[in-house]
C-alpha cells in the first residue's frame, strides 16, 4: 500500500512541477518580430512554425508583430523594451543594427536575433544558421535538374549570409553537373515586392535559367509563380514548398525552426540563454531536405553525400 501511496505522490508531484513550470513560461513576456507575413511559405512562416511549437510544448505565450518595416526596426524594439517585456526575438539578420542600437537602452529585456550576427553583452544574443550548407543542397537539386546548365537564383538583399548562400548554392550545382554553366544571381532589394520577384524570375528565364531559386521571403512567391508560368524547376526553401507546384519542385530544403525555437527559448526560460553569436546547421539537426515524387534517386543520393561530408567537416564552404 505504501508503495503505491509513493508511486501516486511522485506522480502528482511530476504533474504540479510540470503545470508550475508551465506557468512560469507562460507568465515571461515574449513577442517574434517578422519582417513578412506568416503565410509567405518561406522565411516568416518557418519562424512562426518555432513560436507555436514553443506555445505547444513549452507552455509559453509568445505574441507576434508582422510586416515589420526596416524603418521600424529601432522603434518596434523600443517599444517593447519600455513595456518591460523580457525576451524580443527579431527574424532576420537585417534586425542586427536596430538591436545594437536600441538593446543596451533597456538591459532588462534580452534581445534573440535568428541569424544574427552579433552577440553583445549583458542582453543581445545571435543565433546564425550555416546557410550555405542548405543553399549547397539546394545547388544539388538545381545542377541535377537543369538542362540548359543556367540556373536562376533571387535573393531579397545583398548582406554578407545572403551572399554566401547563394554562392554555395552555385557551387553545389556545379559539383554535381559537369556541364553547369552559370547562375544568374539577381537580389530584389526587398523582401515583400511579390511584383518584382515575379519580375527577375522572367527575366532569369528569358536567360536561359530552367531552375529557379529565391531567398526572398515574400517576394520569392512571385518568383515561384514566374517559374509556374514558364513551367520551369523550382527548388524550395526554408519551409516545405513541395506542393505549391509538384511537378516542378523535386524537393525543399526546410529549416526545422521549431527544433531551433524550442531549444533558445527553452534555453532563456532556464536562465541560459548567453549574449553571445551560436551557429547552427545539418550538424544540430536543424536543416533537412524534403523530396517531392519528381526527385530522382541521383538526387537523393548526392544530396546524401553532401549532407554527410558538411557534418563530418570534410566540406566547409562557409567562412573560415
């Protein structure tokens, strides 16, 4: 009978530890800042993929903010900082400056730039994905579906992670296609202009590109409908854009943001969460490729390849 006794105990001990810490978590204010739209299938919808996760699993209540313009950056952190909220996380490295500028102001709010690049004392953290692992795998998928050897690759700005990414993902295509020729690389300057997205894909086309790539949130749909119109290959990223166009999507290559979530989210609720800049990528689990029925078995296998020389650091193209 004691035992029993015992065993009933621990266990409603274990369900009011676990109902405390939920509403520990859920008593931190926390918002996500989104420079887009949460349905842009790309770059905000993969990060709001992190807060619900977070909400599910770690009982938080994080709110969000999208369309966040650059010229509301400074403010938007301000105004969160005077309302004492104590964890703002911003998606995006263009949030850098503005969390430079605005977070020494208010030290009792810690500021989480996802891929961020700078980590400064006591009260801004960087996390940085490694992203030219994923635009080395999408590369992979490019060179092995091109036919013209020209493929097309749209990011949203030229910033240093951008530059790299799409670089990679050049270099991807070239190492697995010996009669790859070029790619067009072509930055909308925005990542909300659909129009002008939609625009550079034509463009790209009436190139020579039968692939087509973009980094650029927003903008990137309009690319994807160029490639639709056209009927060219499209390569997927960020999120699982397999079905927007399955005949001509072999596959994505997707962030899994809510892993990423749950771990600096769970980290700042445990006090641990350090104003410093952490890199992640294939290595953490945090990037993954997704295959639609049209990807090839070479694909699979190369991008196999690649995956397992990036995590062993026998493929570095990143910066040394």
């Amino acid at each position: 009978m004691k035992s029993k006794l015992a065993v009933v105990l621990l266990a409603l001990s274990l369900i009011f530890a676990i109902n405390v810490q939920a509403k520990e978590a859920a008593a931190h204010k926390i918002v996500l800042v989104l420079p887009g739209p949460i349905n842009d299938q790309s770059w905000n919808a993969t990060n709001y993929s992190g807060l619900v996760a977070c909400n599910k699993q770690l009982g938080t209540k994080i709110e969000y903010i999208e369309n966040v313009q650059q010229s509301d950056f400074e403010s938007t952190f301000r105004n969160y900082g005077q309302r004492n909220y104590d964890l703002v996380i911003a998606a995006g490295t263009q949030f850098d400056d503005a969390a430079v500028k605005i977070a020494p102001l208010y030290p009792k709010t810690r500021y989480l730039i996802i891929n961020g690049a700078k980590g400064i004392a006591p009260n801004l953290t960087g996390v940085t994905i490694r992203e030219w692992e994923s635009g080395y795998l999408a590369g992979i998928l490019a060179g092995l579906s091109t036919k013209t050897g020209i493929i097309g690759e749209m990011g949203g700005f030229p910033n240093p992670i951008m530059v790299e990414t799409l670089n990679a993902m050049a270099a991807g295509a070239k190492s697995v296609n010996p009669k790859f020729k070029k790619a067009i690389i072509t930055y909308a300057n925005s990542w909300s202009d659909v129009s002008k997205g939609k625009e550079i894909g034509q463009s790209m086309v009436e190139n020579g590109a039968d692939v087509l790539f973009a980094y650029a949130n927003q903008a990137g749909l309009g690319t994807l409908m160029a490639a639709k119109e056209a009927n060219v290959k499209f390569i997927g990223f960020a999120s699982d854009q397999n079905d927007a166009a399955p005949n001509l999507i072999p596959g994505s290559v997707l962030y899994k943001y809510d892993k990423l979530y749950l771990f600096v989210v769970g980290s700042f609720l445990k006090g641990q969460l350090k104003p410093v800049v952490s890199t992640v990528g294939l290595k953490e689990g945090i990037i993954d490729v997704v295959y639609a029925k049209s990807a090839t078995a070479q694909m699979k296998s190369e991008v196999a390849k690649a995956m397992k020389a990036i995590e062993s650091g026998k493929l570095n193209l990143g910066k040394k």
